[in-house]
C-alpha cells in the first residue's frame, strides 16, 4: 500500500507547487474513517480510494481531484458526513464526494430504469464537474482489477455493466488506455474461454513476431533520423478484447485480421507526422483504402493521428499510427487532458470543466440537451448506448460543415445531427448531387443535402430506419406531438358541435377555467382527453354551466327520430335524446364533424366492417382511440346505446381529386369448381377495386363461403362491383357484410 509521503511525491513530480496539506489531511481523514473495515480480498479497505488515487496520479491530476479519490467512500461507508468533509476540506470537494455517493446508492444493473436513471446523474454530474467522471472511471478501474474474490455472478454482472457503461465511456472521453484495460478486464467475466483462446493465439504470434517487430522499429526509426526527423517509434499487440470483438463484427479468424500488430510512430510536429507518412509509404507498399487523416478531421473524441497500413518486410500487414506528443496526450487521456480550472490559484474548491473547443465537450452537451428534452429513462439509456458504441463516418453539409455520424448511418441520421427542426421536416435528400433514398447508408466523405418541406412530420416507420440515438429519440417525440395534435383536434371540434348542440359558445379560454375541475394541466391535455375518450364532452359542458340538464323521454325506441332529436338509448330506465346526433336516413347535421379518411389529420379509425363515402356515418368515440366509424346500419352500433355520450355526429368530406380507397367487407357464396376464385379477383380487379384480405369461412362440397375485405373509392364503385360480381356463374351469392 502507498505511504503517505509517496503519493505527495507522485503528484509534486508532476506538479510542484501542490497543495501538501490538503493531500496529507485527506490521507489522514480517509485512513482513520475507513480504519480496520476490509474488502472482500481481505485487503484494508482504505487501499481501494488509495489505489483510485494512484491512477488518478498517472493521468497528472490536480490535488483537489485526488482528494476527492481519496474522499470518495467515506460518506457512504462511514461515519463521515457532508457537513464535516465541507468544514475541512471546503465545500466543492465536499459536493463532489456526495455527488459520486449519490451515484453508488443505485443499483446499476439492478433495474433497466434504474441503470438509466443512474447514467442520467453520472452525466449531469459530469456536466457540473468533469472530475466526477475521472474518479469515477479510476474507482471502477480498480474495482475491475480486485474483481477476483466476488461471486461469480456479481463478478459477471459488474463486468457487464463496465462493458456496456464505463469502457465505451471511457471511449467516448477520449481515454483510450483505461477503454481498452476496463475493456479486457470485463471480457475476462463475461466471457473466458474466449479470453483465454484469443491471448493464447496472440502469444504464441507474438513470440514468431518478435524479431519483425524489432526490424521494423530500428529500419523506421533510422530512416527517420536520416530525414532529420526525431521519431519514438514502439512496436504493440492489440489488446484481446478488441481482437475479439473485431472477429465478431467482420466475421474473420485471427488469421485473416491485418492490424494485430501496430507501430506508434511520435514526431516533434504536425508538419513531420504528413512527412514521416510520406518516408512510411515510400519504405513499404501502401494497402489501399487503409488510410484515414484523423489529424485534419479529428474523431468526436478529440483523438487526432494518421493511419494507415502498410506490407512489412516479411509480407504481413502492419498498421502505423502517426502522431505528435501532444496528440499522443490527448489519445492517451482523453478529458483529462483538456480539463480546465476556472480558478488558476491555489483554490482546491475550483471549478473543473471541459474545454468548449473540445468534441469530447460537444457530444456531452448534447446528450445533456436530450435530458432536458424529457425522454423517458430507457430511451435516455438506449440514446446514450447507441452513441457510446459506434464508430463513425464524417460527412459533409452543402456549405462545409463536417458531420461525425456512427457507422451505418443514414441521410436521416444527417438531418437529426444538423437539427431536430431539420429531421423533422425533412422529405428527402441528395448525396453528392443525386437524389437518393432516405435509407441510403452513409460513407465517409458523402455531401448530403436535405431535402425539407414544412410542416411535414417524420413517418414513424423511420425511427426503424435511424441509428442514432438522437434521431430516434426525435422521431418518437414527433410522432407523439403529432397523434397529440390529432386528439387535440378532434376534441376541439367534438366540443364545439357539443355546446353548439346545447345552444352554448364554446371557447378556448372558458376551457381554461375548468381546468382543475377535469383534473388537467394545460388546454390541450383537456381537449386531447376528449378526443381520445378519456373525458366525456357533456361532463366539459356540464362543468362549465352545472344548470345544464339533458332533455329525457321516457319513452321511445332507440335510434329513432323525433322532432329533430336522435334518441340514442336507455339508462336507468330513461331514454337519452340528443340533438343532432346520427340519423338512420338523410343528410346529416350542419354540426357534422367532417371526415376525409384515416389520412387526415383526426385520429379516426373504420370499424371491423368499413365504411365508404355515400354511407351515412356516425362516430363512437373509444377510449385512447379516438373516434372509429360505422355505417348508420351496422348490428356493432346496438353496443353502444347505452353510452349516448360516446355518440359523435361526423360527415364525409370528400372532393374528386382524393385519392384515397376505403374499407368495405363483402360475402361470397361461390361455387366450389376449379378457377371460381380467380374469376371473382379478376372481377373485382376489373372493377378498379383491391382485395386487402379474403377468409374461407365455410366449406361445403358444392359451395364455398368466403368474406373479402376490399378497398373501393365510394358506395356507387362499391355497388358497381357488386352488380358485377352477381352476374357471374361462379357466384350464387354476394352481399355487403353488415349492409
């Protein structure tokens, strides 16, 4: 275990005017709380923060951070409060130990909701201080090295938590280091045997490499220093974990992977990075299409080098990275590098952040925006995951501007990156100047324009389609604005026809008023309420005049007419008239709520047996559904004639330049003879009418009974097709289902 005076002289080799005192009463305090408490290794409890401080030290941390390292488990497994730890060591170090406390007391593989709910604190925690994220990421690093002594499924449940959460994190910040240990570590847990094979496979490769890697270091490095270029040039093995999922994702054996071995070439400067490319391809044969510039067009986590792959001296494939110090930093330590102090003095409350300039800070901020936009925790949770995963393609704007997308990525992809308002009203696009499918896969270098139309709203069949998180997330909160918008709608109107009906003047602002006494929050809540069933337009109208009484008879039949008033059925032993409500014959009431189709922009649906315009029509309002509609002569209605409010007078609103079909269900009596149903669809296809389904309800030697389910412009078309159908041989008998 790490003596006091050795972690002060770690972090003032690094660091020289640190503030000792703060580092040697956090040792203190932390050692006396966590006194004889063990781990599960048996080890004193206090090596754990004292080993996540010794990582924090190889990343050349300030001493507040490792501090809070140190601090990191009292308020959770001692004695120690908040209050106490702000009285000694000031109150910012006292907000981060309760902050990454906080984020222990969660299960995080205990629940989907809750690992979401905990990720969504990790990162808004990491918002308001980017050295939540280094302890955080350092605590589960050694956690993952003392692995060894839990049980086995703990073991394998931690593991895959890292896999899934804290190594694509890592990633994403840009640690590359910590990604590929955390990774290897957890690949161990979850899964062994494949562990075991591939570092096997990759000893016994290493040891038969072991001299071309050397060759290859000293050949480089001296022609190099013939160019006047002072290179460090390190031969390396790629890491098992990443071998692995490498064979997974492309399908390959070990053999066939052509960067198992790769060298890292730094350089003084960004010019001598393109010069040693050029000695580098000029040395040994380039492999085309192996080449990536990710100094000029650097990844969104700030990582910036050449790659590029070359045939080595014995005729295998080697990869090269080229970078500069700097960069070799920045790929290293990712955000810990480009943390920033607001307060350059000596203040160990001072603020740490992410630098703006940084893609690591962009990618943050905009997953933090998707908090704010309300998705739920498992959407949240999927977003995030999506974004953590994926490798990338850059594209571009029409005007320049580069666009990281993951891998598989579409022009909706695309749209979504530049702006939600873009997604959202986009139609269609062009990639490189030729119009293209919305559904094309992206590739590097693509120029895409979007196509936009206003007003227009994404299908929901695109969130499907879509691979990153913040499309899909988008595309669902425009389908649900929409179908919103629809209810709204349709409540607006069924309670304008309702207190017009009832001689009162309905209004938007009266709504407001009643508010609280329907138990809602805003206007379109009440008025979507309405449309989809959930609130009974006269309970509306009998909140806002509670004199209002329904005009009773006590006796008539239902559904019959009378004086200009539609008796619609009994209840307790009284019979509901409403005005204006669905009449068995003639026009309906000017009141009608007026119907083009399921395409409109109403949440409307056809009852089981269709409807078609020339049918006169009356609406139920169902619960969550909205309004579905019947024929006046539909047997379905007799159901509702005890619910006279769910009653909705509607009319079609059809013009000659709509091109939409509409749901009719027709019987067939056919005789049973080789061809008969081939006659009857050619009909029917004659006809300009199409079969959406067909069943065989009864099978007799002489005749089958079939019922069709067919899509006709309107009643006449309907009828026309009928007419022709009963004049052929085949059928002996036809007739509209419900009709």
């Amino acid at each position: 275990m790490m003596r006091q005076y050795e972690l002060v002289e770690k972090v003032a080799a690094y660091k020289p005017d640190l503030d000792e005192a703060l580092l040697n009463r956090a040792y203190v305090y932390a050692m006396q709380k966590h006194g004889a408490q063990k781990r599960a290794s048996g080890d004193p409890y206090f090596s754990h923060p004292l080993e996540v401080a010794a990582i924090l030290t190889g990343m050349h941390l300030d001493e507040a951070t490792i501090a809070v390292a140190l601090l990191h488990d009292t308020i959770e497994d001692t004695d120690a409060t908040r209050k106490e730890i702000d009285q000694l060591f000031g109150q910012k170090i006292g907000q981060l130990v309760e902050g990454l406390t906080k984020l222990k007391r969660l299960d995080l593989v205990s629940r989907k909701a809750a690992q979401a709910e905990n990720l969504r604190k990790l990162l808004l925690a990491i918002a308001d201080d980017i050295r939540v994220l280094l302890v955080k990421l350092a605590d589960r690093l050694h956690n993952m090295r003392t692995l060894g002594p839990m049980a086995p499924e703990k073991r394998a449940r931690i593991a895959q938590e890292t896999m899934d959460i804290y190594a694509p994190l890592a990633g994403r910040m840009g640690m590359q280091d910590m990604r590929e240990e955390l990774e290897d570590l957890a690949f161990r847990h979850t899964n062994l045997e494949a562990y075991e094979t591939i570092v096997s496979r990759l000893k016994e490769l290493g040891d038969r490499q072991a001299g071309n890697i050397l060759r290859i270091e000293t050949d480089l490095t001296e022609r190099l220093r013939e160019a006047g270029i002072e290179a460090k040039v390190s031969g390396r093995q790629k890491k098992p974990y990443s071998v692995f999922s490498k064979m997974q994702r492309k399908a390959l054996s070990l053999e066939q992977l052509s960067d198992i071995f790769g060298f890292r070439v730094i350089v003084p400067t960004e010019e001598k990075c393109y010069a040693t490319l050029g000695i580098v391809h000029r040395t040994w044969p380039m492999v085309p299409g192996r080449f990536k510039d990710y100094i000029s067009t650097p990844k969104q986590n700030d990582y910036r080098s050449l790659h590029t792959t070359v045939v080595g001296p014995s005729r295998q494939r080697v990869e090269m990275q080229i970078r500069t110090q700097a960069m070799h930093e920045i790929a290293e330590y990712g955000v810990a590098v480009h943390a920033v102090y607001k307060d350059a003095s000596r203040d160990a409350g001072a603020k740490a952040y992410l630098s703006k300039d940084s893609n690591a800070y962009g990618w943050l901020r905009r997953t933090i925006e998707l908090l704010a936009e309300g998705d739920n925790p498992e959407e949240f949770l999927e977003h995030t995951k999506l974004e953590l995963f994926q490798d990338q393609v850059f594209c571009f704007t029409p005007k320049g501007r580069l666009i990281a997308l993951p891998r598989g990525a579409t022009p909706i992809d695309f749209a979504y990156a530049v702006h939600t308002d873009v997604g959202d009203t986009c139609i269609g696009c062009k990639i490189d100047g030729r119009v293209m499918p919305v559904v094309t896969e992206l590739s590097n270098g693509d120029e895409v324009e979007i196509v936009r139309a206003k007003g227009s709203t994404p299908p929901q069949a695109w969130e499907s389609i879509a691979v990153t998180g913040k499309a899909r997330s988008a595309i669902r909160r425009a389908a649900r604005a929409s179908i919103r918008r629809q209810y709204s709608g349709l409540g607006q109107q069924i309670l304008e026809r309702t207190f017009q009906r009832s001689g009162k003047t309905f209004s938007r602002e009266a709504l407001k008023a009643l508010l609280a006494k329907l138990g809602q929050k805003e206007i379109e809540d009440a008025l979507a309420a309405v449309g989809r069933g959930e609130l009974m337009p006269s309970d509306v109208l009998k909140a806002a005049y509670p004199d209002y009484q329904d005009s009773r008879v006590t006796k008539a039949d239902p559904r019959q007419e009378q004086d200009g008033w539609f008796n619609l059925g009994t209840a307790a032993g009284m019979i509901f008239r409403v005005p204006g409500l669905a009449r068995p014959s003639g026009e309906p009431s000017a009141n009608a709520i007026p119907i083009r189709g399921v395409g409109d922009d109403m949440a409307v649906q056809f009852g089981p047996d269709g409807a078609v315009p020339g049918d006169r029509i009356v609406g139920i309002v169902e619960p969550g559904k909205g309004i579905t509609i019947y024929p006046i002569q539909s047997p379905a209605l007799n159901d509702f004639d005890e619910h006279p409010d769910r009653w909705v007078d509607v009319r079609w609103d059809i013009d000659a330049a709509m091109s939409e079909r509409f749901p009719a269900k027709i019987a067939i009596a056919a005789v049973n003879q080789p061809g008969s149903l081939a006659e009857i669809a050619e009909t029917i296809a004659a006809n300009d009418a199409n079969i959406h389904n067909l069943s065989m309800v009864a099978t007799a030697p002489d005749v089958t009974k079939m019922v069709l389910e067919l899509e006709v412009w309107d009643l006449q078309h309907l009828n026309q097709t009928l007419k022709q159908l009963r004049g052929k041989a085949c059928v002996s008998e036809v007739s509209r289902v419900n009709g």
